[in-house]
C-alpha cells in the first residue's frame, strides 16, 4: 500500500508522520515542493488555546492543545510557549457553554473575567461594563514551522520518503507527476498544499484562499499573554524585545499565494486599533516588521481530511482557515485513522 501527500506545511508533514507512526504496513511518500517562498507554517503567529465562541471547534482545539502539553515530544518539537491567553467575548454572547467544553479537556484552565479585571490586569480601555472575558491558564503559543520540520525529519527517519519536487498534475488513479519528471502512482493521494491546493485539485469550489497579515509593533503591553478581542477583531502575542505582535482580520480573498501584498492601510488600523483600546502609544509607522501571508479556507472552517467527489482514492487535507496550529496535532492523528480504513 502507498499514499502520497503532497505539500510539505504544518498539515502535510504531521499527517505523514502520523502515518508512519499508524501503520508498517503502508509506504508513504510526502512531496514537500521546492519551498520557493514561505509557507503559512513558516510565518504563523501560532497562538493556540482551548476556547472558541463554537464549542464544537473549541472541543477539537482543546483536545489538540490537552495532547501536546500531555507529551514531551511534541511540546519540545513544537517549542510550546505557556504565557496564558484571554479571549474577549462579543458582547451580548454568554461564553459558559465552550468555557465548559475547555475546562473538561483541561481542568481549571479556563476563567470567565468581568470588565473590571480586563481593564485592572489588562489594561483595557474604550470597553463597555458588560464586557466579559475568558482567560486561560493552559494556552500561549507555539512554532508551527518547528513542530513540522521535526515531525517530517522523524518521519523520515521512521521510513517516509520526502520528495523535494512540486507536484505539478494531479490525476486519477490517483496518480502525481512532479518537477522532477516522475510520475508516481498510490493507493490514496492526500493534497495537503495550504493555499496552493485550489489550485492543483478542484474541490467543487468549496476551497478558498485569503490573506493574514500580521505586524511587530514596539508598544507597551504589560500583562497581556496571547489574547484575541473578538469586539474589536485586534489579536497578538508578545514577541519579544519590548515588541508585540499585532492583527486585525484582512478582507482580501481568492489571492494568489505567489502575488500577497502587504496591505499597509491594515497595518496602519491596528496601530490605531491598540492605541484606542489600550491607551498606549504605539511606536513608529510602518511596524517594525509586516508579515503579509495566506491560508486555505473552508466553510465550516477547520483543517478536515476529505474525499474529492468522482475521484477515487483522491483526497484534500487542508482548510485551516487560519487556525490549524491550534486543531493540527490531534486532527492529523484523526486523518491518518480515516485514510488507512480507505485502503
Ligand atoms: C500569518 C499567519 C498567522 C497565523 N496565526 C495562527 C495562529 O496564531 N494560530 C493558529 O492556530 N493558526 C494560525 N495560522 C494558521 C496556520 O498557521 C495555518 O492554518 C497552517 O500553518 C496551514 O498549514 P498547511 O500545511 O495547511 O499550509 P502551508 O503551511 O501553507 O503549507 C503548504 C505546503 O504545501 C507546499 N506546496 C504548495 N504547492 C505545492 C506543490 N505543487 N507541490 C508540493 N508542495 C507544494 C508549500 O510549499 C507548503 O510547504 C496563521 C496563518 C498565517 C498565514
């Protein structure tokens, strides 16, 4: 039996690890691509906690998050960071029902917080008194591009062949050429490319890419962890050096992976955005540093293992949507159960 994975980010390299570590009856072949210009796991901010306003999409990040903590390996793969995080709730939203999916998964990390304490221990401003927020103890970040170049080197040592070359036609069978000439032939082929795998399997349209653009600002933000303020769409992290990492939600969809931009106005209304809401002055314009990047969205969003309709043995694992640090230890674990009962 052999399955090929094609894509070589965070996705594609824990599934191939996964397989390897399943099964010995499977040969599996993970072609990375040439990595001409960063990947979405190269430059991912990595924040990754159990709370989510879907306890359903809280329920699959909680138990990500409970499994790393829980094995040594992939917290010293990943890098895993400690530094707590707080959600802010939109208001009117009561958070209890995810707050309990979290504390099932892992106990007495999560904390509902009144406006009071956001204001007192987070140095919130311009916030209404019914505002309310949900820390959590067990969260903080970690180094996706660490996490997959560890999991593709065991992989590797465990019998996984990584192939340098970009998959240049899918087709039935399935079957793969490459830059390098060769035409493979599997038993199930996974295209796990990120943003590049509208481009290489029509998935009936469902498949989508937008840009994530994040920026490193000089600013003073004493006491907060990772957090993301869904009342105002600000999010970040410290980054280190008196600097924060910094984002707002960007509105440009369908972009080419190869042609992302830097949208500067963006950057420019975070600063604002921070200025406003923690009283702080941000230091210079443009931040210090700008990543402008990309992800595979899906609707309902979340990294998924799933057939392509019509072609047998063809499969896309991919539609992170900007969150799959946080789902993609124990959904790659999932995905590699779901592919060896397809053979
Ligand atoms: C700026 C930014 C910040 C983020 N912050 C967070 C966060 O804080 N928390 C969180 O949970 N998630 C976050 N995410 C989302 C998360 O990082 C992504 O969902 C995840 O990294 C996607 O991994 P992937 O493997 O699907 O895609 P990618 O990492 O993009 O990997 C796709 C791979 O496919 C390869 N490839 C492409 N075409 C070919 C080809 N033809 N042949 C062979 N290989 C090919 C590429 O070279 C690449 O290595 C963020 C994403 C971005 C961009």
């Amino acid at each position: 039996m052999k399955v090929g994975v094609v894509g070589g980010g965070l996705a594609g390299a824990l599934l191939a690890w996964r397989l390897s570590e399943a099964s010995d009856r499977v040969r599996v072949e993970v072609v990375v691509g040439r990595r001409t210009r960063p990947d979405a796991s190269a430059v991912s901010g990595g924040l990754v906690r159990g709370f989510e306003l879907d306890p359903g999409a809280g329920r699959v990040a909680a138990e990500s998050l409970a499994e790393l903590r829980g094995d040594d390996r992939l917290r010293e793969w990943s890098g895993y960071r400690e530094i707590g995080s707080l959600y802010v709730v939109p208001r009117g939203v009561d958070p209890a029902g995810s707050v309990r999916v979290v504390d099932e998964r892992l106990p007495g990390s999560p904390a509902v917080v009144d406006a009071g304490e956001l204001r007192r221990r987070f140095g919130f401003r311009d916030l209404a008194d019914d505002a309310v927020g949900v820390v959590e103890r067990h969260a903080g970040y970690l180094s996706p591009a660490k996490l997959r170049d560890s999991a593709l080197a065991r992989a590797a040592d465990q019998g996984v062949d990584v192939v340098a070359a970009d998959a240049v036609d899918v087709r039935d069978g399935p079957a793969l050429r490459t830059s390098d000439g060769v035409e493979r032939r599997y038993d199930a082929l996974v295209v796990a490319a990120g943003a590049w795998t509208p481009g290489l399997v029509d998935h009936g349209g469902t498949l989508r890419t937008k840009q994530i653009q994040y920026g490193v600002y000089r600013v003073p933000l004493s006491g907060l962890g990772a957090f993301v303020d869904d009342d105002t769409g600000l999010y970040g992290r410290p980054w280190g050096d008196g600097t924060f990492l910094l984002g707002l939600g960007c509105d440009r969809w369908d972009v080419r992976p190869e042609a992302v931009e830097p949208d500067l106005a963006l950057a420019d209304r975070v600063a604002a955005g921070v200025r406003r809401r923690f009283g702080v002055a941000v230091g210079a314009a443009p931040p210090e540093k700008v990543v402008a990047s990309f992800d595979c969205y899906r609707s309902p969003a979340g990294l998924r293992l799933l057939p392509v309709d019509g072609r047998p043995g063809l499969f896309t694992f991919t539609g992170g949507s900007g969150g799959a640090a946080k789902t993609a230890v124990v959904v790659s674990r999932r995905a590699a159960g779901e592919l060896l009962t397809t053979l």
